[in-house]
C-alpha cells in the first residue's frame, strides 16, 4: 500500500496532552511560542534565526498539515489537554516507510520546560509509532552539546547507538558539531 493510502489517527493522548496534526489557524499560537522561546532555541533550532512572521509560520502549519495528510511528514503540535495551551511542536520525520524508520524531532515552548512535557510527548509518539504505523526504528538525532535534548532521549529509552564526530556545522556557522544518534529497535 501507497503510504498516502495509510489510514491513522490525525490525534492521541497522553496523561496531560492532546498531541495532533498541525491544522489551518495553529500558526498563531506557534508564533507565540517561538518568540518566547528564542533564547533557548537559538543555539540548536536554525529555524530560530529565521525571525518569521505570525503569517510565514502559519505558512508552515498549513506545509506541514499537507505534508502530513499525504504521508511525506508527520509533524505533531503539543497542547495541553485541560487547558487547550500550545506547548512545543514536534513530530516523525525522515520517514521511511519501506523500513518502518522514523525520526522524532521536538521544540517545547520554555515556560513549559522542565516539566516532563516533552518526555511525555515522547514516550506518546513512541507508542503511537509503534501502535499505528508499525515502527521498527525510531530514531532521536541531536546536538551531543544539547543535553536536555538527550536526557529525553535516555527517559525515553532511547540507546545511544553513535556519536557522530564533526557531523555538521553549528547553527552560527563558526564551529564543526558532533551528532548523537539514539535508537529505539526494542519494537516487536
């Protein structure tokens, strides 16, 4: 079967978030976030450096929401699930569907950081994976410097498998960055 022919769900909980496709109009919200988030995402988020619009970020919601409805991306937005409030963006990308491979890559608003979200969100896309779109890999590929980034990984059961040395240049330019690459192939 045709991956655009695969049928699943667009949405799923977890304990404390409702995780789903980006749809039309979520462009507001994320805006907002990113700019209260630029400090922390500068160092590893080129997008970051991009100082885009409330209009040029909802130009990116609806990318991603098409994508996503034709299997190519599945880009997840974090909301929290009492209170409706958008936390970071996240999603399985670099999909190959032959393999079943995945990777999860992830942002989270900082006045929301250090409150497990994003661990959550993670262990929620790994079961949805695993559940709905029978994953046989999941990757989580980071800067081996950003260490919130792999301590989610590690929560989450991730094993580091490589550390990618001199991998690619930072997101300023001026120095060569190594990579680490975590796998989760513990999948029945």
């Amino acid at each position: 079967m045709e991956p655009i022919q695969l049928d699943f769900p667009t949405e799923f909980y977890t304990d404390r978030l409702h995780i789903r496709y980006p749809v039309p109009g979520d462009g507001k919200a994320v805006h907002q976030s990113i700019e209260a988030s630029l400090v922390e995402l500068k160092p590893y988020m080129l997008f970051a450096h991009m100082n885009q619009t409330e209009t040029e970020v909802e130009a990116n919601i609806r990318e991603s929401n098409a994508a996503f409805l034709k299997r190519e991306d599945l880009r997840l937005l974090l909301f929290h699930k009492q209170t409706g409030e958008f936390i970071g963006s996240s999603g399985l990308h670099r999909i190959d569907w032959k393999v079943r491979k995945f990777e999860i890559g992830y942002w989270i608003d900082s006045r929301y950081s250090g409150q497990g979200y994003m661990t959550e969100a993670v262990k929620g896309m790994v079961e949805f994976a695993i559940r709905e779109l029978h994953a046989k890999r999941i990757e989580i590929r980071c800067n081996a410097e950003n260490w919130q980034s792999r301590k989610v990984a590690e929560r989450c059961f991730f094993q580091l498998e490589a550390i990618l040395k001199n991998d690619r240049r930072s997101i300023d330019k001026r120095k060569l960055i190594d990579t680490c690459v975590y796998a989760r192939t513990d999948i029945q």
